[in-house]
C-alpha cells in the first residue's frame, strides 16, 4: 500500500488529500475546521483528519507533495516588481516580507510544519512540488469518467499561467498552450468584483448572482479598452486600466473613468448599473471560454473536456457551454479553485511521478465529493445531551423530514461526510420548499443574513431532471446552469429589481432565477442515497422532486463541519428544524436558558491554535543554538571591552548551561524561548524595513527605468494588435515526471 498526501497551503484555501494506492480516502479544506473563511494557514487539522479517518501517521505516509511551485513563483514576482517600478511599492512592501519569512524557503518550512504534527516523521525526506496549474489539470482529468480528454485550466494566476489548456490520456497529461501573467480572465473578473463592492476572491460568486439582474450594455466596451480576444480565445489585458500589479486593490482611477462611476462602497445600494456592469463582465468572461474551447475542439478533435480552476466555479459560464455543444462530454472538478490543488498535485504524484496505470470508470472517482469527516449517531446524541439540547430520534427521518419541509419549514441537513469543495452537495445543507414563493426572501435575510438577489439552487432526482430543466444529463456537483422548461413558466411583466424579486416565474418560483435560470445538482441513489431518498419522500407529498439546496452557514462564514457547527448555526438563525443524522430538532422546543451555545469564535481552529502555539523539539533545538552562540561569542567577546575582564567567562558559562538544559530538561528553555522570539521578531522588522527600501529604490527601481528606456516590457502591459495569437504553446511536448522533485 502506497499513501501520498497533497497539501495546499499559504495563499487561500489551505487543503489537505490523501490517497491510498490511488483511490481517494480524505479530502478537506482547512477552513472548515478553523471557521475562518478562505483560510490559508498550513492545514493541520485538515492533514489530521485525513490521517485519522484513515488510521495511519505522518510518519507512514509515502510521499508528501504541495501543489505550487515556490521558486518560480517567485521568479514572477521578482519580474513583476521590475517591470512595474517605481510603481509598486506598496504591493512590493506587503509582499516581499512574506516571501522571506518562509515561502521562498518553502521546503524547510513545510518540514517544519509537519515535525508540529509528527516530531517522529522522517525530516530527510524529500517533499516534492506539482506545477500549479498542473495541479488544477490532474484534479480535473485524472478523477473525470474519461480515458481522453481535453483540458482546460482558468484561474487568477498560479506560478506564471492564468489559463493553460492540456491534453490527458490513460495516466499521462501534457500540456498545449498556456497564457500567462498580468493577464488573467480570472484577475479580470475578480477587479470587477472589486469595482463593484464585493470583496475579491470571496465575491465573485456575488457578482455571476447579480449579472441576470442587468444588460450587458458595457461589453463592448470591456472589449475595446479592457480585454483582446482574438479568434481562437486567447486573450491580453490592457494593464493601464488595473492595478493588481503595483498595489494592494485590483482597479485604478483610468478604470473608474471610463466607466464613468466609482468603485462601490460596499454598504452603497446596489443600482441598475452595477447589474449591467455585471452582466457585461459576465458575457464578456462567457464568450472567452466559448472561443477558447472551440479552439480546442477543432485544433484536437477531441469529445470529452475537464475543467478546473477558480474561473469554472462560474456555473453561468458551464451552462453555456455545455448549451453550446462543443463537447460531447463536460466533467468539471467540484473543488475546482485552489483547495483542489490538494487532490490534483497528489493524483500527478501518484501516476505521473510514480507511473501507475489509470483506466477510466463509468462514473467519476469523487466519490459524490463526500470525502470529509462524518459522525456515528452516538457521537451526535452524546453532543445533543451535552449541550442541553431537547431532540427526538426518527424511525424514518427522510419522511418526517420531507413533511416538515413540505409545510414551509426550512431544515437544518446534517449527514454522512462532509463536501470537499465549496458547494453544499445534501450532507451540509439548508433545505426549503421551491413552491414557496417567498422562501428565496425568507432565508437570505433571516437564515443566511445576505444580499436579497442571491439565487437558490434547486436539487432534482437525476432521473427527473430533463422533466423541469432544460437539461440532459448529469449535475451532480451543482456546477451548471439551465433554464427552466417553458412549459413550467408562467407569465411576466417588466419591472425594477426589487419587484422582479417578488415576482413569481414558476411552480418552483424559490429556485428560478430573473433570467429562468437555476443552477442545477442532480442525485442519484448510488452517490447520496439518503439524500434521494428524501427527495422522493418529498415528490411523493408535494408532485415535485425538487427542493432547495443552499449550504448550511450564515454569510461570512465556511460551511459547518461539525455537529456543533450545525447546531450553533442553527440557533443563532431562523431556521426551524435541524436533522442531525437520525435525531431531530425543533427550534420551538430548544431554551435558550438552559441551551450551552457557544459562539463560532469558541469554535475557530481551538486544537489548530493549540498546535501552533506549542513550542516544538526544532524551535527549541534552533533557539540552543542561536541563544548560545549569541552568548558566547557576541556577548563573550564584546563584555571585556565595556566590562571588567573578570567577568569575561560568563557569557560562555551561560551560553555552555544553556546548552546543557537543552540535553537535560529542554522544556525548561520555553521561559527565554518566548522573549527571544519577540526581541528577535523586533529586530528582524527594522532591519526589514531598512533592507526592502535598499532594495527597491538602489536596485529594482534603477533596473526598471533602464528597461523602460530601451524599450522592453517583458509582461506585455498592453494589446498587440497585430498578433494573431496570445497562446504560448508548451516547449516541450511531454511532461517530465522528474520535474516534481523541484521547488522551480
């Protein structure tokens, strides 16, 4: 048996894979267990999950990957502070500090990390580093039903590539062509988030929300000045419109003008404006990914396409192309931002490092993407008692709970393993009646505590879908949009924002968009049966198979992993029923008196902060050293020339007993550890400072002005017209195992 864990780590959405002998066991985002949203910490709990459910140690695991490569991340950065300076400082200063605290050493860090968890693992062993955007193309291609596919990877930026496309077959993936940075669909998507008061990498799903509300009246526009997009979809970004290259916010004040509007405070009303900027960034980003995979199609000849990356979480974007029928077949990672570089640089290890065979089955390896912790209904009734909670135990819980949703009331779903990926899939959701017409009112406001235009999603039984939907096929990870049947339309009128809210469009108006759209997941008995089987219970009250699925958290925060998640989130919200497992609660009978709630701070990463604020074997060790030599030979040779010589023996005295501690009670160095640090922490900012101005305008700035003189621009900062293409096609035509051994 073979165990390989993939970790993600550092830049948002920390994640944790392991797999055994190729077959996914564990997969979790970090988030999830530290209750802060995006988390991009090192991922301890996430790893200790993974370990635990799969009844091993650090120590036996096999290979250790990480899904980015660090030092040619680096390398972009570095470029990037030289084409953009003397612009750039800010994001120069914010960044630079970060990169030498520990990423640019990321190997040694990464040890580091896991002697935390595991003092007894093998510190010699080496970790090795899958390209980032590699990552996103195995998690796509290797888990997907398909022995041959295209893919296509579109995100904000990894190493260099913001879209790559790559060709998989059997255990083998090799990459077409790449686009690489400051242009980005993705960074471009995510600066009109930022246009328009949504926060970036949290609100872009805000934005596809908001976009049916509008007309895409500024798409040309975005077209002239903003974005080329040549035949074949390759695309470059006119960089004097943004600036995520030199500061710290995506846009500049050329954006705002010409558009003629300020960036949007976020607590400003959301006017028509915004609805129709939203749309033309949305069709703009749609057209890009139609010509792109039209390309693909007609340069390959290939049926199938895998997607992933952050950009194909956009579900409007999937439904078009799979409306477009450029593909026979889409598959699309459901973690498909970066928590599945976890799963993606584990799967590369396992067949292109390692060279095992792969053959494709029926259905995808995902597992239904149920691959996080789940709880015994004893664990669950022995959380229930002791937190004071008043239940009762189901003999048939999706029948009792199909009733309560068919008389409007909105459930708290609590089952089986948690999702991997950011979407609520039926183990972590918040459950209503599509019928209802004010449901979709109901929980953004009092249950979610968010914006009144977000859309629900609907879940349908598979073999249902077609009858509703305009829709053929599967959706199991919630991943595509599709409109609604016309003959489950009903009739409207042309009205503002707020009444087209309240206006009913179908039998189902809880989960038809203003546009007639829903963004679909389809079940079948195989993947949740549980969750089928509650579904059916409700076509059999109601005539519909169709429910609301929306995840189980209020705005603002990760989904709730935990029965204690669920049940703080569902007492601190209008939700009337909660299901946990087998046991069922109803708000009415909880007292808040005697109910033991915590808030969700109590919860946030308590055994993660206990691991990080331990003082391990290493910083010890590391402190002996620096703290002795610091002794003897800096204090030990200064002291005579400020001091009485007799006292000159001292410091090597205290320098040797320290060291002598360390061998006999180590523990006891903790009392200088801590000052130590703090004092050297001081030291280091101060020089720091010092040092990133040195840097910057003695040596980077002067090498930038040079270069603006003779005329180069490495990053391309604006269109080249007369190009026929931006794709940069891949040097080699296929890819070298060994290449993973390095941190570059």
């Amino acid at each position: 048996m073979a165990y390989i864990l993939g970790i993600s780590a550092y830049y948002h959405d920390s994640s944790a894979t392991l797999l055994k002998d190729g077959e996914i066991l564990a997969s979790i985002e970090e988030e999830k267990f530290s209750r802060k949203k995006h988390d991009k910490t090192f991922p301890f709990e996430a790893i200790r999950f993974c370990l635990g459910f799969s009844g091993i140690s650090l120590a036996e695991v096999d290979q250790i990957i990480f899904y980015d490569k660090p030092l040619t991340k680096f390398e972009r950065l570095l470029e990037t502070y030289v084409s953009f300076a003397p612009f750039g400082w800010s994001f120069y200063k914010a960044s630079l500090p970060e990169w030498f605290s520990g990423k640019i050493f990321l190997e040694k860090t990464l040890k580091h990390e896991l002697q935390m968890l595991d003092p007894t693992i093998d510190s010699s062993k080496n970790i090795l580093f899958c390209e980032h955007h590699l990552s996103h193309a195995a998690s796509a291609f290797f888990p997907s039903p398909f022995d041959e596919a295209v893919i296509l990877c579109i995100d904000g930026v990894g190493e260099w590539n913001t879209t790559s496309s790559w060709i998989g077959r059997g255990s083998v993936i090799d990459k077409l062509w790449n686009i690489d940075f400051p242009h980005s669909i993705g960074l471009l998507y995510s600066a009109f988030t930022y246009y328009l008061g949504f926060e970036v990498n949290n609100g872009e799903y805000k934005m596809m929300g908001l976009s049916p509300y509008g007309k895409p009246i500024y798409a040309d526009k975005i077209k002239e000045h903003l974005i080329d997009i040549k035949e074949d979809g390759s695309f470059s970004l006119d960089m004097s419109y943004f600036s995520y290259t030199t500061d710290l916010v995506m846009t500049n004040k050329k954006f705002s003008q010409l558009f003629g509007r300020e960036v949007r405070n976020r607590d400003e009303d959301i006017l028509q404006f915004h609805m129709d900027v939203a749309a033309s960034i949305q069709t703009v980003t749609e057209n890009c990914v139609l010509k792109i995979a039209t390309s693909l199609k007609k340069e390959t000849g290939i049926k199938n396409l895998c997607l992933a990356g952050g950009v194909a979480l956009n579900c409007v974007a999937n439904g078009k192309l799979k409306e477009a029928n450029i593909f026979e077949n889409i598959w699309v990672q459901p973690a498909a931002g970066d928590a599945g570089g976890s799963l993606g640089s584990a799967l590369s290890c396992h067949y292109q490092f390692n060279g095992n065979s792969r053959s494709a089955r029926s259905t995808d390896d995902m597992k239904g993407s149920l691959l996080g912790p789940e709880y015994s209904n004893e664990e669950v009734e022995s959380i229930l008692n002791s937190k004071g909670c008043v239940y009762s135990k189901s003999e048939n819980i999706c029948k009792e709970t199909a009733q309560y949703i068919s008389e409007a009331k909105v459930v708290g779903w609590f089952q089986g393993r948690a999702e991997y990926g950011p979407r609520a899939l039926g183990n972590r959701s918040i459950l209503g009646d599509p019928r209802d017409s004010s449901m979709q009112k109901r929980l953004n406001l009092k249950i979610k505590y968010r914006e009144s235009f977000r859309p629900f999603a609907p879940v349908v039984l598979e073999e249902c879908v077609s009858n509703y939907f305009n829709f053929e096929g599967k959706s199991p990870y919630m991943l595509f949009t599709a409109k609604v049947k016309n003959s489950s339309l009903l009739e409207r009128k042309e009205c503002n924002l707020f009444e087209r809210l309240a206006q009913v469009n179908s039998p189902l108006p809880a989960i038809t968009h203003v546009d007639l759209s829903a963004r679909l997941q389809t079940v079948n008995q195989s993947t949740n049966s549980k969750f089928h089987n509650l579904l059916s219970e409700f076509s059999s009250l109601s005539g519909f198979p169709v429910l609301i699925n929306t995840s189980f958290n209020i705005r603002g925060e990760p989904i709730v992993l935990t029965p204690e998640n669920a049940i703080n989130c569902f007492m601190n919200t209008e939700m009337d029923i909660l299901v946990l497992n087998d046991f069922i609660l109803k708000k009415e009978d909880q007292s808040r008196e005697s109910f033991k709630a915590y808030t969700t701070t109590e919860l946030s990463g308590e055994v993660t902060q206990k691991v990080r604020a331990s003082v391990s074997e290493l910083d010890l060790k590391n402190f002996t050293k620096q703290f002795s030599i610091f002794l003897m030979l800096g204090v030990g040779i200064l002291l005579p020339y400020v001091w009485k010589y007799n006292y000159s023996l001292i410091p090597f005295i205290l320098g040797a007993l320290v060291i002598l501690i360390y061998f006999i009670r180590p523990r006891m160095l903790t009392i200088l550890y801590h000052p130590w640090t703090w004092l050297m922490n001081n030291l280091t900012f101060i020089k720091g400072q010092l040092l990133l101005v040195l840097g910057y305008f003695i040596m980077i700035t002067p090498i930038a002005l040079i270069m603006k003189m003779i005329g180069k621009d490495p990053m391309r900062k604006s269109f080249s017209k007369e190009k026929e293409t931006y794709f940069l096609r891949s040097e080699e035509s296929t890819f070298d195992p060994q290449s993973l051994k390095f941190p570059f």
